[in-house]
C-alpha cells in the first residue's frame, strides 16, 4: 500500500522573498550548467562531470554580475 500525504504552509513575506531569491538563483545556476555541460559536448564531444561543473560555479560566484549567488 501507498501512502501520499499533502503539505501546504504560508510563509511570511520574509519567507516568501528568500524563497523566491533562492528558486531564482537555483534556476539560474542550472540552466547556465546545462548550457556548458550541452555546449562542451556538441562542439567538443567532452563530458563535463561534476567536479569540473562544481569549479564553475565557484567561478560564477567571483563574477561581479553573477556576486548575488553568494547572498543565498
């Protein structure tokens, strides 16, 4: 038997924006991901592992325009 239980909370306005700031950077980070990952195969057939994906993002986050990952 399967059993499936429903959540549903409502955070505060503070809670809600750090939600949204986190999400929005989360969603950033992995479609710039995928795009390298998918851009080194195509024009390389080079895979892109997760070491190699973690040290760009460290990268990323030293880049004035991308500095806001570091707040979340």
């Amino acid at each position: 038997m399967e059993k499936a239980y429903s959540y549903r909370f409502y955070p505060t306005l503070e809670q809600e924006s750090l939600l949204r700031r986190t999400l929005g950077c989360v969603r950033l980070v992995y479609n710039k991901a995928l795009h390298e990952r998918t851009q080194a195969w195509h024009e390389k057939q080079e895979r892109v592992g997760y070491a190699q994906t973690s040290s760009m993002i460290t990268d990323w986050k030293k880049q004035e325009e991308l500095d806001f990952l570091n707040a979340v």
